[in-house]
C-alpha cells in the first residue's frame, strides 16, 4: 500500500484496535475482580466478539489502495462488512451456546470494547 491516504487510515484503524484491545483487558480483570473466574470468561468472550470482527474487516478494508483500484476497495470494504456481522453472529451464537458464558457479561464487554473503539477513532482522527 503506497497510498499515503490509506497509510494514514490504516494507522488509525490500528491505534483503534491497540486501545480496543487494552479496553479489553482493563473490562476482563475488573469482571474477574468483581464476579470470578466465570464473569472474566464471559467478559473476555464479549471484549473477543467485538475485537475479532473489527480486525477481519481491517484486512479487508485495506487490502487495495487507491483511485486506480476503486472498484477492488469497494467490492473489499463490502465483502469486510458483510464477514464482519457474520462473524458477530457466530461468535455470539458460539459463546452463548458453547462456553455458557453469562450474558450480562457479555454484552456489558461487547458494548464497552465496541465504543472504545469508535472513540478512540473519533479522539485520535480529530488530532491531525
């Protein structure tokens, strides 16, 4: 990718997947701390359901750079959203019918660690 546009939104994709990542880790030792083992497990499951996806989509939403590859960076950025939610899908279905996790968890980590994500785009896409 030699796209100095593209560059610079891979860049911001990444610090958001670092502090999505490190928001994960902060909701996991405080649900451990606060409900065990269990609830670290469930919180864990719900921090993965939304970092996984969010990193399948980076690799597509960047895999092609350029106005030369307009049509691959669209069918790419459709094809990422589209793995994105179906990824979602069955991570959920996954952790609610195979690890038994509680769902309270879960969710209380998927919506945490998804909006640490969204702000850490708009606090270091404002900075430049």
């Amino acid at each position: 990718m030699t796209n100095k546009l593209a560059k610079r939104g891979l860049d911001l994709a990444k610090k958001g997947l670092l502090f999505q990542a490190v928001t994960a880790l902060v909701v996991t030792a405080f649900a451990g701390a606060a409900g065990g083992s269990h609830s670290a497990m469930s919180a864990a499951a719900g921090a993965l359901i939304s970092i996984l996806p969010n990193s399948v989509f980076m690799a597509f939403a960047f895999r092609y750079a350029g106005a030369s590859k307009n049509d691959l960076v669209a069918r790419s950025f459709s094809q990422g959203s589209k793995l994105k939610l179906a990824l979602t899908i069955i991570l959920f279905v996954i952790a609610f019918k195979g690890l038994n996790a509680a769902p309270l968890e879960i969710f209380m980590a998927f919506v945490i660690t998804t909006a640490s994500h969204g702000l850490a785009m708009f606090h270091y896409g404002t900075k430049e």
